[in-house]
C-alpha cells in the first residue's frame, strides 16, 4: 500500500539483486489489494480510487508519495526498465507474453532482466496474473495475488490447509504506524479498556523514559494485553522529525523491537504489530526466517506463525490496512479458543 518513494528505497535493490540471485530474467511488481482499495490500471497504483500521489499517501511522514506510476517509482532505485502489462493484454497466452516480453527487450537493449507491473482492478486479473506468472522463480510485491496463487499450487483443497490461528499465552501489540487507521485502532482498544503505554520520543532523548521503565511496565501487566505505541499525529510526528528524521525513526523502531523480544522470552507468545517499518525492524529481531499463513484478521494482513516455533503467533500489518476494531479481532483471533 505504500510504495517506498525515495531514491533510498529498498524495493528496487532488493528485488534486483533477488533477480540476479536466482537467475531470473524478469519478475513482476503487483502492489495491488483490490480488496483493500488497492489498485493498478495503466501502470498506476490507485488508493480507493485516487492516485497514489493525491490520495492521504502525499503526507506519508517517511515515504511521501510524488507519484502513481509504478515504473517511474522504481526508476530511481533500480537498474533495470520495466513493462506495464495493461487490462487489455493479461489475456495473452504465455507465448504471445513472450513474445511481448522479446519486443520490450529488444527495444530496451536487451537487458538481462526486466520488470513486468501487471494491472490489477479485480479477482480476475489475479487469476490472470497467476496464470501467466505463477510458476515464476520470484514474485514481488502484496499480498493480493495469494488465494490464487494458493490455488494454483495447492489445487482446490488450499483452504483445508489453513493452520491454527489460535495459540497460548499474552500478547504484546505494537503500534509505530501514524496512519489514520492505526490511530483509530488505538483509540478503540482504548475506549474498551485495554491497556497501553506510550513511547515518546523526547521523553527517551532526554532520558525521563527508557526501554527499562517501558519493559517495567508491561512485566507488572503481562497476564493483559499491553499495547505500547510510538504513533501520533502528524503535525507532533513532523515537529518531532525536526531533532533528526532518521535517528527518530530508529530510535522508535529499535525500541519496539527489543520490546517484542523482551515479550517473547517472557512467555507472550502473540506478537501483534501496526506499521510497515515497525514491523521490519521486529522481525529481524526475532530472527525468524519464513512463515505459515494462517487465517486473516483483516483483508491483506493474516496471522503468521513461524518455521522456528509453531507456538508463536505473529500479526503484522501495513499502517492503513484494519477495522478500527483490529486490535481486538487480533487478539480474539490468535488467543485460546476457550477464551474466546
């Protein structure tokens, strides 16, 4: 849902270097959610149907949006071009994609790889898209194409694969996001008594506030749900930024991350996190490597649980994506089912 703008996006040195790793001749970039309003038509990735770049995205704190087209958002990042597949074409079959894909190459000097952006409006183009790409070595992008691609590797009992959503122990919720969404969904696990503790930036700079005092707090309460947030509004996140845009962001998000390993060593087993960046930075330090997916709390962001130990329940979700009442569905989710 937010493409990383800058030119020290990760997405392109990441994807490329994933293409040169496995020897891919070419991947696709397929952002696209229809079901969370996320769409691509021609090329240009839309929020609920406003481009990217005049849609709420524009005053992103981190990764403002200057643009809708996905191919001129990645230019700057990567070194290789990229072919917008529009409506009209994801009806091709898979030798006439070739032979588009030979006449882009050659127009573009034959590079060694390229990037495809695929439209996507509805669940027939994620079908679509699975049908000309699904057995690719690498995919890039969100969670849409999933169910079909589940589909189409696993055949029609996909769904009876589903693993439990449901594990033991308290959970730690973890909010860095400043998106509406995610300041919505904190004010309702407020509003119905759930405890929560929030991070301030300059309390930690100055040193009235520290992760010990922070991690006191959720001990003395880990038979409840602590929820620990650094998010706020944007007006106080920009007057915050003005004593260091990245050594703010670190701060707050290494903060959170020692939290969730602090919770996890203590025996909370859910770990439930808002925000894209936040929650980077706590699954590397988790350390876990890969996932199963579980269930759904909301469109796009499901209950995970990792290779390393079946018992722990991670939701990770992206800043805008959640029912107001997330956290609680989270919760209720992933808790025991006799607390349910």
């Amino acid at each position: 849902s937010t493409f990383y703008s800058t030119r020290k996006g990760n997405i392109g040195p990441v994807a490329d270097a994933s293409m040169e790793l496995l020897s891919a001749e070419y991947t696709i970039l397929c952002p696209g959610l229809p079901v969370n309003g996320r769409t691509v038509k021609d090329g240009d990735l839309y929020v609920d149907g406003i481009p990217l770049h005049k849609s709420h995205m524009k005053d992103h704190p981190l990764t403002p949006m200057w643009d809708c087209s996905i191919a001129r958002l990645m230019a700057p990042q990567s070194k290789y071009p990229a072919l917008e597949i529009h409506s009209a074409e994801l009806g091709l079959s898979l030798q006439e994609l070739d032979e588009r894909i030979a006449a882009f190459r050659k127009q573009h000097g034959d590079p060694s790889h390229i990037y495809i952006i695929p439209d996507y409006t509805n669940d027939k183009d994620a079908e679509e898209i699975v049908r000309l790409f699904g057995d690719n070595r690498l995919l890039t992008g969100g969670s849409g194409i999933l169910t079909a691609l589940a589909a189409h590797i696993c055949g029609s009992n996909a769904s009876s694969k589903i693993p439990d959503p449901h594990t033991s122990g308290g959970a730690i919720l973890l909010a860095g996001s400043c998106s509406a969404a995610t300041l919505r969904q904190i004010e309702n696990f407020q509003k119905h008594g759930g405890l929560s503790i929030r991070i301030s930036p300059e309390e930690m700079l100055e040193g009235t506030q520290d992760i010990e005092k922070l991690w006191s707090f959720i001990a003395d309460h880990r038979t409840e749900s602590v929820l620990v947030y650094s998010s706020d509004l944007p007006e106080n996140v920009r007057r915050v930024q003005a004593l260091g845009k990245e050594r703010i962001a670190s701060l707050l998000e290494e903060t959170e991350a020692e939290l969730a390993l602090r919770a996890l060593k203590a025996g909370m087993k859910r770990i439930i996190v808002a925000g894209g960046e936040t929650s980077g930075a706590v699954t590397r330090r988790l350390g876990f490597s890969s996932y199963r997916i579980s269930r759904s709390v909301a469109p796009g962001v499901p209950v995970m649980i990792p290779s390393e130990n079946d018992e722990v329940r991670l939701v990770l979700k992206s800043g805008n994506f959640g029912q107001p009442d997330f956290f609680l569905r989270a919760l209720d989710m992933t808790g025991e089912q006799n607390d349910r």
